[in-house]
C-alpha cells in the first residue's frame, strides 16, 4: 500500500467504511471483544489507517456512538404534523418509521445496553448525557406536542413516550419475545404493522370512548396548591346485555392483551429508568 496520506474523498470513504464496520463490531462483541484488526478487514481498509484517522480504540469507540446518536437525532427531527392533514395518520406513520428505523439500525440500543451493564465509565461519561439530552430535546417535546394536539388524550407524553420506546427496545433486545407472541420474525413488516396498531390503538383510545364511567379516585393528600400526581388507569369495557358470548370473549382476550402490555411495559421501563438515574446521580453531583 503506497505510504501517501489519502486525498480528501478517500479520506470520507475510508472513515465513513471503518465507522460502518465498528458499528457492527461493538454492537456484536462489545467493546472489549471487538477487534481493531477485524474492523479494518470488514472496512477493507489498512489496520494502520483506524490510528490514523481515529488515534486509539476508546476514539474509534466514541466516533462510532457519535455516528449512531447523529443518525436517530436526524430522523427524530424530520418528524413533524401538518394541522390539515389528518394527525392520526400522520402519528400512525410516525410510529411506523421510528420501529422500522430501530429494527433497522439496533447497534445504538445494544452498544447503551452492553455499557450499562458494565456500569462502565463510557456509559457515564459518553451514552447517559447523550441519551439524556435526545430525551430532553428531541424525544419528549415530540411527544408532548402529541399530546398538545389532541391525538393522545389518555396519557401524558412522558407515559407516551414510556410505552413506545418499550415496544422499540422489545424489537431490539427481545425479538425472540415478540416472535412468540405474534407468531410472526420480528422485523417482518406484518410484525411492525400488529405492533404498530397495538400501541397505536392504545395510545389514541379518546377518553370517555368506551362508555365507562369515571372511576372514583382516592382523597389526594396533597396540599392545597401542590401539583397533583395523574393516575392513568386503562378503560375496561363494561359487557354489554346481548352481547353474543363469542364476541365477549374475544373482547376479553383483546383487552387482557392490552393489559399485559401496558403492564409489562411500565414495570420493565420503571425499572430501567430508574436504573438510568442511579446511573447519571454521579454525574449531577460533580456537576
């Protein structure tokens, strides 16, 4: 190989295929088991050029989450609504392409994953503040506009965004989860589409829908003045006199089904934010 430094495109061209193959390689073997050597075979570029271009491993490492924070960044920013169209549809895409994209791209949750169970320092000092700060920035103003809109009425966008990013993390981290539940491979499009129409469903259901009744809540103890917590509970539909016996079931299990998830959903979310938290205290205490 001549011993000139690459010009500039072949500069582009050689970064751009080591990011690629070290995307590949952390998200498969972690950082500690993936190979510098194998990287630059995949790039079928010289082991030489990833110091050249990168300086050392840890470099390359967070070059490639940079990479992968940059590419969810750009698709969450290119989500909008257009108020004369039809909102339901448009967040009925929008769900769509967001679990497309995550089957399509899962290094990103399986590199955070990895790091976080390591409870190593390039979770810390890296993943968290940039997870932290899409959250802040991207994930949750998107979803409160959700439910500014009125497309989402019987949770708040925080609940929103909760039970959405489980249904993503499942199709990452839990495949074989969703197989066996659907019966069909998991990034199939028939899959994403029974997905989608679940939490979709679930989601927009429009307060008072069903006919029930409000449920009695419980005297707050909080005093005068002070914000008061919201308690979502899931509409259960009444049986209805005459209902034939074979829809009632169906019914039953429809709705079983939706209790399942939400209540899968928020005890496995709960549990990894608050894990997250622990995780980013140090963090505000140095601050």
């Amino acid at each position: 190989m001549s011993s000139r430094k690459p010009g500039a495109h072949a500069d582009l061209d050689n970064r751009d295929r080591l990011l690629h193959a070290a995307t590949d390689a952390f998200a498969e073997y972690g950082y500690e088991g993936a190979s510098l050597r194998a990287i630059a075979d995949d790039a079928n570029v010289s082991f030489q050029l990833i110091a050249y271009y990168f300086g050392s491993k840890e470099e390359l490492w967070v070059a490639t989450v940079d990479y992968l924070f940059e590419r969810y960044v750009e698709t969450g920013k290119g989500l909008g609504f257009t108020p004369s169209g039809n909102l339901h549809e448009q967040f009925h895409n929008h769900l769509r392409l967001l679990l497309t994209d995550m089957q399509q791209r899962p290094q990103l949750h399986r590199i955070c994953v990895q790091e976080h169970l390591a409870n190593s320092a390039r979770f810390r000092n890296v993943i968290a503040p940039k997870l932290e700060h899409m959250f802040t920035s991207l994930a949750l103003p998107y979803f409160r506009e959700v439910v500014r809109l009125g497309i989402v009425e019987r949770f708040t966008a925080e609940e929103t965004c909760l039970l959405f990013s489980w249904v993503c993390k499942a199709n990452t981290a839990a495949t074989d989860f969703v197989e066996h539940t659907l019966g069909l491979p998991a990034h199939s499009a028939k899959a994403v589409e029974q997905q989608v129409d679940l939490i979709f469903g679930i989601l927009t259901e429009k307060l008072g829908e069903s006919g029930e009744e409000p449920r009695a809540q419980p005297p707050s103890t909080k005093k005068a003045g002070e914000p008061q917590d919201e308690t979502v509970v899931y509409a259960w539909k009444e049986h209805k006199e005459g209902m034939p016996e074979a829809a009632r079931v169906k019914q039953l299990e429809i709705e079983n089904l939706h209790l399942k998830q939400l209540v899968g959903n928020l005890s496995l979310e709960k549990k990894l934010l608050l894990d997250r938290l622990a995780d980013l205290q140090p963090i505000g205490v140095k601050k």
